[in-house]
C-alpha cells in the first residue's frame, strides 16, 4: 500500500512531531509513503531548491500512484487543500486529522466526501489510533 502524506510546508511546522509519528507509523507498518522526507525537520532546504513545477508534477504523479492520501490539517496550507481535493476527484481515500483544539477550515469540516474522513487526536497515542482507523477502514472497503 502507498500512501500519499500531506503537511503544511511554507504555512507553518508547528505540529512537526506529530507528521513526523504520522509518517514514523505509517513506515512500520509497512506503508510506502513517498512525502516521508515532508515530516523531516530539515525539509524546507531541500524543497526550496526544487522548481515550483517540478514539485508539482512530482507530487501530483505520487497522489495518482498512491492508494489514499493522509493530511495532518492543524496548520493552514493552500498546497494541502489542494492535494485533498486533488485526491477526492480522483476517488481516493482521505483522512484529515488535526489536533484537538485547532480550528481548521470548514471546507473540510462541511465537506461531506464519500471517501473523506476528519478526525480529531488530543496526543500521540490517539493519533495512531486515528490513523489505525482509517488504514482498517480503506483495506476493508476493497479494490
């Protein structure tokens, strides 16, 4: 299985840990996830020399590819909203997770998606949990 993973870049990192026990959990368990590198403290040097069009290009060939796409939501960022719709039009599977406490926008929250899924998580433990949830609820919904 491939999961896509989406986290604000150029919005914010104040939720880092939490992308990077995404992504941490996500690899133990055997998923593929090709953004892993975004969950990385040092990921804004190595973006900010690849071309605009490029990340483009690259990121939404890895959303095609991939079975579902996760997006940690607690920070705005246009490039997640984007890949979020990118993903729904394409039929994929979504989780939106963000901390519990954030206001996140109500174009997610009013967004009534047959494949979208919004979870709120208070630490890290109930994170993977929510994350747990969904990978069950994708493998049982069937190719």
């Amino acid at each position: 299985m491939q999961i896509y993973f989406a986290c604000s870049l150029t919005g914010g990192r104040e939720f880092e840990g939490f992308y990077g026990q995404i992504v941490q959990h996500l690899l133990a368990k055997g998923v593929r996830v090709p953004t892993a590198h975004l969950a990385d403290p040092g990921v804004m040097a190595l973006e900010r020399v690849v071309d605009p069009v490029e990340v483009y290009e690259r990121d939404v060939a890895w959303i095609r590819e991939s079975d579902a796409l996760i997006a940690e939501v607690s920070t705005p960022s246009h490039g997640v909203g984007y890949e979020i719709g990118y993903a729904l039009s394409l039929g994929k599977p979504v989780l939106c997770c963000h901390k519990k406490g954030v206001t996140i926008s109500k174009m997610i929250l009013g967004n009534r998606a047959p494949k979208l899924r919004v979870r709120a998580y208070g630490d890290e433990v109930e994170l993977r949990s929510v994350v747990d949830d969904f990978l069950h609820w994708i493998n049982s919904q069937g190719p």
